[in-house]
C-alpha cells in the first residue's frame, strides 16, 4: 500500500512541477511560412481571399478526398464562411473571413472542433517584380500543459503551409 502511495505522490509531484513549469513559457504560437511567386498581387489575392479557391491549392484537401465541406455567405466577403469535416488528417472546423485589404491581407478566424479560436493570415508583398505570399498562424495556449505541444504544432503546420505555398505558387505559375 505504501508503494502505490508513493507512487502516486510521485505522479502528483511531476505534473504539479510540468504545471508550474509550463505556466512560464508564453502562450503565445505564430507559425509563418513565405513564397516568393511570379504573378501580380492582382492575380494572387483571389486564391487567397475566396474559400473556393482556397480549398484548390489547400494541402488538407489532399489528405482526405472524401471530405465534407460546405460554404456560406457572399464570395471574399467579410462573414463569409467555410466549414469542413474529414477524417482524422484534416479533422472538422471552420473558418470565417473577417478581414480584407485589397490584394495585400487576408485574415480568417478559426475554429478547430472544441479548441478555442485561432487566426491564419495572409499577406502579399511586392518584391523585385514578384509577389513574396505569408501564410500565418496565430494561437494562444491558455492551459499552461498545452504549451508543450506549441513545438509539435509549429512543425507540423508549417510543414503543411509549405506545402500548400508550393501548391499555390504552381497553380497560379504553370
């Protein structure tokens, strides 16, 4: 009985000290990847401000061929919506335009399932006759625990953007 008792202590004291631990690292994640694209702004801006095109060159469309999705409201229009559900690769959310500025800004709330919201951003920059494209993530962690996954989330997001990046950029090149 004392060994389960000490065990059990000892489980106790590590997550108290993962806790007390964890509640100092900011709760706070950006993810952003860039691509440099050889098209004008004005060409560029409708993949990224319509969830129709978006949903073309988006690298979670490619991991479930069978997902669900359903739009709502008026076309790269603020409120507008796009709502998904997949399988386990690409899960069930939605997103909500809720920021426009002409072909340099894009913002979208997110929703992932029970998760709080998040926002992805995009921004299109002129350089040297091309068009460098960011894709942004925001999050805020609130539970200090679930700053331990920010790392894991960083890599496998940015991976994801990078790869719809490329998508992107071969779509509108070739």
């Amino acid at each position: 009985m004392q060994t389960i008792i000490f065990i059990l202590l000892g489980i106790s004291a590590i997550f108290l000290l993962l806790l007390i631990i964890t509640s100092f690292f900011s709760p706070y994640l950006r993810v952003e990847k860039s691509i440099l694209v050889s098209k004008p702004k004005e060409d560029i801006f409708p993949h990224l401000a319509s969830f129709n095109n978006f949903v073309v060159w988006s690298p979670w469309s490619k991991k479930d061929l069978n997902m669900t999705s359903e739009f709502s409201g008026r076309e790269m229009e603020i409120g507008s919506t796009y709502s998904w559900s997949g399988n386990k690769k690409v899960g069930s959310g939605k997103m909500i335009l809720v920021e426009l500025r002409e072909n340099k800004f894009v913002r979208h709330e997110l929703y992932f399932g029970k998760q709080a919201k998040s926002f992805a951003d995009f921004t299109i920059e002129e350089i040297d006759g091309k068009c460098k494209v960011t894709w942004g993530l925001n999050s805020v962690f609130s539970f200090p625990l679930s700053r331990l996954f920010k790392p894991m989330i960083k890599k496998y997001v940015g991976k994801d953007y990078e790869e719809g990046l490329k998508d992107l950029k071969s779509l509108l090149e070739n």
